[in-house]
C-alpha cells in the first residue's frame, strides 16, 4: 500500500499543507475546528509523519535525550515523568537511558542518544566524574540539564536548594530535643545532595543553639531501603541511640523505621524520624513520615523547559535554578 502523505491529509480535510504541518508539528495554535479536520483525516488515512525527512529539513529530531542512575527510588520515577510531561507538552519525544550510575555506561548511553540525533540532554546520576561532565561539555550545539548534582559551573543545573530543606529538619528537631541525641543518616561520603543535606541539618541544629556534640553524622553504603534498615540496625546493636533520627532521603528512613519497629521502639515515643523528598508513600508509612518536601516532577519539567528553550545554544547556556523546600510536619516525629 502506498504510503499515504501530508498532501492526502490535506485533501481529505479541505486544508493547505501548512496547515496540516502546523497541526502535526505542534508549530502554531489551529483553530479548533480546523485542528479537528486535520486530526480526523490523520487518523481515516493511517498517516505517519515522516520523522526523518523532517529532521533534515529542519536539522531538529523533536527527541530530548535523558540519562538516569538506575535507582529504586520512587523520587527518580517521579522527575522522569515530570520531563517526560514537558516534553509531551511542547511536542518532544523523550529517549530514556538507564545506566547504573556507571562511569562507562554513563558515556556509552551518551554516544548512542548522540547518535539518535538528540536535540538536547537531561542528564540524572550520582556520578559526578569530572571525565564525564568534561566529555558533556564538549558537545557542540547541544544543551545539556544536570538535575539534582548539585552546583556545576560547567553546566545547566536543576536542584531543590538540599542545605536549605536540612537546615529546615535541623532547626525543627532542635526545639524538640535541646537535651537528647540526634542523629543523622546520610548516603556515601561525597554524594551531592546527600552532603548538602547533612551540612544544612548540623547549621540549622547549630543556629538553633544545639550543642553540635551531641550530633552524629552516620554514612551508609547506598541510600535504599535496605541501607537505611541496615545501618540502623548497626546503631541499636552499639546500645547508643539517639531522640531523633534524620535521613537525608525517605527511602533511608523508611529502613531505619522498620529496623527500629523490628526492635521494639515505638515512633515517635522512644526515636522520632524525619526523612527527605515526600515520596508518594511517606504519607502512608506507619507511622507518617515527616519529611522535607522537594517537587520532583516539578524538577523535572523545569529541566526539560530549559532544555527546550535553549535549543543549539550548546552547553553554555548559564542558567542554574534551585527550587525551594518545606518541611511536611506528620506523626514520625
């Protein structure tokens, strides 16, 4: 069968070919009934846009290339389809890379979404390898986002401002617990987010009047459920805990919860817990998590919007946005 063209659609609904490339390419408001023939005609006819031909005519493919840490954290879930979203919304295809947080799969997926012709890149991952960022820097006409790394004066960034939201947690458990021990779960020494959020947490204890000795700072191996339920467990086998615990994600809270409730303290009476993102299920923990609230679908969109907007202005495009958190006070603490 022949294949049916952009010439056919616009005979079968009584339009000029402009027209009908306004309609698919999302490129300028068609007025509704018109929008409507067009869309109709699309779908009697069967018709597939010609990608190809349009990328060569226009040097653009409509695709945004994103490369993300392999994580089972729902927070990850959450920004993807925020830009997932974005793009949707300006007409743009998401290509979705997942790479272990992996040195050689971050630059063997950045390769083949260059060789897709991508029109710019998001990219997610712990890994703050300066070979990577320096090999992201040197692609020309090709905007690139880093969200949630943490300041790069090389790049575009997206992050919720981490020391901000620990200090939040620092301040607040301070007015609770002058007297009492407080500790801090954080992820791998050198982890971004993960750093800014234990060094807010220790100013806001200190501006608050605290006494900083009486806080410790513990660093798990990774920052899922299980490293969170696994380092905890180390600190009740030391006989030495705290009033209150505070995770630098929610994952990691949720593990110190379930090791804590397998030895018998009760929350909030003996440990009270505060976590950080305000994944979906901290609402729905028992008890409640309280928690510093970061909108990661809102990253997202506002990542894949830059990226968009600077379209081959290449790497650098300077502009760093740093979203703001609030604390979600539940029954954890």
């Amino acid at each position: 069968m022949k294949r049916k063209t952009i010439s056919d659609v616009a005979r079968v609904a009584n339009v000029s070919v402009s027209t009908v490339s306004h309609v698919v390419n999302r490129t300028r408001n068609v007025e509704a009934t018109t929008n409507f023939r067009v869309l109709r005609a699309i779908e009697q006819l069967n018709f597939v846009p010609n990608s190809i031909a349009q990328a060569l005519k226009s040097d653009r493919t409509k695709t945004i290339g994103m490369v993300v840490a392999s994580s089972t954290n729902p927070f990850f879930a959450q920004v993807i389809h925020g830009v997932g979203e974005e793009c949707n919304r300006q007409g743009f295809s998401l290509i979705l890379a997942n790479c272990g947080d992996k040195l050689d799969l971050l630059t063997t997926h950045l390769q083949t979404l260059l060789a897709k012709r991508i029109d710019g890149l998001i990219v997610m991952t712990t890994n703050s390898s300066i070979e990577f960022f320096d090999h992201i820097t040197n692609i020309n006409n090709l905007p690139v986002v880093a969200i949630d790394t943490g300041q790069n004066k090389k790049l575009c960034t997206v992050n919720d401002d981490s020391f901000y939201g620990g200090s939040l947690v620092g301040k607040y458990l301070a007015t609770k617990n002058y007297s009492k021990t407080i500790f801090c779960i954080a992820g791998p020494v050198g982890h971004p987010s993960s750093d800014l959020r234990s060094k807010g947490f220790l100013e806001g204890l200190s501006s608050s009047g605290y006494p900083l000795y009486r806080a410790k700072v513990f660093h798990s191996s990774g920052l899922g459920l299980s490293d969170g339920y696994n380092l905890t467990k180390n600190i009740i086998d030391t006989k030495e805990l705290p009033q209150s615990i505070f995770a630098v994600n929610d994952l990691l809270a949720i593990g110190a919860i379930s090791a804590l409730s397998q030895a018998g303290f009760k929350i909030p009476q003996d440990i009270s817990i505060v976590g950080y993102d305000n994944i979906e299920i901290s609402a729905y923990t028992s008890p409640p998590l309280t928690t510093v609230e970061q909108k990661a679908e809102n990253l997202g969109q506002v990542a894949a919007n830059l990226v968009i907007q600077n379209l081959g202005k290449g790497v650098d495009f300077n502009q760093s946005i740093t979203l703001t958190s609030k604390l979600i006070v539940r029954k954890s603490s």
